[in-house]
C-alpha cells in the first residue's frame, strides 16, 4: 500500500509540475508587459524600470522560471543579495528559516502566488481565501442535488421501465447533458429570477453575502445559492441518473435477486434491501470525478449569478489581465483537481488490492 501510496505521489508531484511549467509558459507569452499592467499606461519609464527590476520582469524568461518555481515551492532558497528580488527581507511571505549554504538561505514556507495587478498588491493568496470557499459552497451544494435527484431519478425509470415516465427521465437526462452550463444559466436566471420572480422570491444574481442597505455589514443569502447550485448540478445530475438506472437494471439481473423474488419479496423491498446499496459504486465513482470538475465548472456559472466565487473572480481577472489572479486560482484547481482524484485512487486501492497491483 505505501509504495502504491508513493507512486500516485509520484505522478501527482509530475503532472502539477507540468501544469505549473505550461501557466507559467502561456501567460509569459501573452502580448503586454506586466509592469505597465501593474502600474497603467501613462506612468514614466522610471517608475516601471523600478517595478521590472523589483519583481524580476527584466530578467530572461529562464531566470523569472526558476523565480516562479522558488516562489511556488514550500522549500525555496533565497541569496543574501539584496538586488535578488527573492530576497526574504522584503517580507514577501512569512517563512521558516532552516539553514544557509554560503550566501544562499533556505527556508520553508508556504506557495507564495504573488501579488495581484489591480488590487492595490493585495495577495493572490489572500484573494483565492476570500473565494474559494464559496465556490466549495456552491460545488458541495451542486453535487448533492445532484446525487440525490438523479439516484431517485434512476430508481424511478427502473420501476416504470419502458414507460411513459422512464422515457421521460431519459430525455431530460439526455437533454441535461447536451445543454451548457451557461445557457442553462442564463435561462434559469430570467425565467425564475425574473419572469416567475413573484412567485419564486429569487434574484437573477446575488452572492452568499449580501451588504444591508445601511451598509453597516453582511448578511447571509441562502436563497442566491439555489439557482447557480441547481444550474451547476444538471449535467452531473443527468450523468447520475443515466448511470442509476443502468447499475441497477443490470444488478436486478443477477441470480441472488431472482432467489429475493422466489421468496414472495416486493419489488421495492427488493430494490432498497439488496440491489441499491450494489448499484451505487459506478454512481460514487461519477460523483467523485464531478466534484473536482465543478470548481473549473463553475466559471461561467458564477459570473452570470454573480456569485463571489473563485469562478466569477477569474473572469473579472481576465477582463482586467490580473495575470497572478489567473495564474494563481488555475493553478490551485488544477491542484485540488489533482489531490482529489488521488484521494479517490487511494480509496479504491485500499478497497480492491488487485488495483494496487497494476
């Protein structure tokens, strides 16, 4: 197990390094320079020498490589030279100092994602913590509507099979899974936000926190979760329902199911006691690889609801280049992409050791 444990590590530790190489290489050649983003475009000359050489813009795209690298890694080494912009001195991040090696110190600390362009230098760190935890939210929330309808939705197409209702089922999964997620969203928001807003009370947009109109503090909204959260879990929804219904025709086809029947079992007796707990490992397998997909999902979602998550605040980072704002949340949903889907490999190697072995 330990060495299945490592080698999973392994691949995890190979492809963020991938990841990290191919952020770093796609935003570096994007047309702009980074310190005028910074500062804007009637600043001297001066002044955006002075921030090239502070945050290392002025050196060859090899070295700022390597900076990004020494700035992303827990253990990162820093020169005692004060025109290396590393240096620890300037209190970029706090940090523990382990040892030092002729001029070069190093220390363990915390990924440091640098500084945003257009938040007055408030940390990318700092910007992802305020967002993330609503898109965990809104992906949490999404997930679980969507396991539980499209488990109810797959046991009632088994129990009218080839009828009227079944057939149904299968042309609203099928049509959840064709449709995009923004254009889901759009029609969501005018239909039930607007149209129907008399009778449904919901927004077309708003966030978890809402400002009191004294503008004194927040409050909590839950109902501006329920739109983005319904429009977010259709398509994992419509998967679950497909893969329900499939599990469990093909589970109620076995022999020990055939022996329940013999004994004078009902039908649905039958399907809560032995057949459901049997048909939910493809269902379980589903949920966990949409998880990690829904916090990249959840983009677009975010931005029409206007809901302050890490989505919405990519694509307000993108309308204003915020090149670190983008850098920074890609690269921690990649890695949470990347540790859940190990968290789910160790599960199923611990559950079945004949994986553990390929």
């Amino acid at each position: 197990m330990l060495r299945y444990l490592l080698q999973k590590l392994g691949y995890a530790l190979l492809t963020l390094f991938g990841v990290v190489t191919v952020i770093f290489l796609l935003f570096n050649f994007l047309p702009g320079d980074p310190a005028r983003m910074m500062l804007g475009q009637n600043e001297s000359e001066a002044q955006i020498a002075v921030v090239k050489k502070k945050y290392g813009f002025d050196k060859s795209l090899g070295k700022q490589y390597l900076l990004y690298l020494n700035d992303l890694s827990p253990l990162s080494f820093h020169s005692t030279d004060q025109d290396d912009y590393s240096f620890l001195s300037e209190g970029k991040y706090a940090a523990t100092r382990l040892f030092k090696v002729g001029s070069t110190q190093i220390v363990l600390k915390l990924p440091y994602l640098r500084e945003s362009f257009q938040k007055n230098g408030k940390s990318v760190s700092a910007v992802i913590a305020e967002t993330l935890p609503n898109t965990a939210i809104l992906a949490v929330s999404a997930i679980v509507i969507a396991m539980l309808l499209g488990i109810a939705l797959g046991i009632l197409s088994v129990l009218f099979k080839d009828g009227f209702l079944d057939k149904l089922i299968q042309l609203v999964s099928t049509l959840g899974m064709s449709v995009p997620s923004f254009f889901s969203a759009i029609i969501f928001a005018w239909l039930f936000g607007f149209v129907l807003n008399e009778y449904t009370h919901l927004n077309m947009t708003g966030s978890l926190y809402e400002v009191d109109d004294f503008g004194e503090g927040k409050y909590l909204q839950w109902k501006n979760l329920i739109l983005p959260a319904i429009v977010l879990g259709i398509r994992p929804l419509a998967v679950v329902t497909q893969l329900m219904r499939n599990s469990l025709l093909e589970v109620l086809s076995q022999d020990y199911i055939r022996t329940a029947k013999a004994k004078g079992l009902t039908f649905a007796k039958i399907i809560r006691k032995h057949a459901l707990k049997n048909s939910l490992n493809p269902v379980v397998t589903a949920i966990s690889g949409w998880f990690a997909s829904m916090l990249a999902g959840a983009v677009f979602v975010e931005y029409i609801f206007g809901w302050n998550g890490l989505g919405k605040e990519i694509v307000d980072a993108l309308n204003t280049l915020d090149l670190p704002i983008i850098m920074g949340a890609v690269l921690v949903i990649a890695t949470l992409f990347i540790l859940i889907n190990i968290f789910v490999d160790i599960i199923y190697g611990w559950l079945d050791p004949k994986i553990r072995t390929q």
